[in-house]
C-alpha cells in the first residue's frame, strides 16, 4: 500500500498507508508486546516479506 493511500471511514479520511509506513520505520524500537500484536493482525514488516525476512 503506498504511503498516500487515503480511505474513507463512514466519511472520514484515514491513512493507512502513512501508519504501516511509520510503524516499519520504527519497527526496532516498538515493545516486543506491539510488534507481538502486530503479527498477530498480519503485519508485513517489509513490502517484500517472503524474501527479506522480518527485521
């Protein structure tokens, strides 16, 4: 998902995009319990996890 991807929730602009892009950047310093929760949801560490690995 590109970074300035915008979806609108019952009329209101979100931005995943920017979140996930964020959320990888700063990946090493999350709590191991937020990275935990993360993977639970499905979190892609990299755009391209099957050949990079997680961080």
């Amino acid at each position: 998902m590109p970074r300035t991807h915008i979806e609108d929730v019952e009329g209101d602009p979100v931005k995943p995009g920017a979140f996930i892009s964020n959320v990888r950047r700063r990946a090493t310093r999350l709590s191991a319990q937020r990275r935990a929760h993360l993977d639970e949801l499905g979190m892609k560490w990299w755009p391209d996890s099957a050949s990079r690995g997680d961080p």
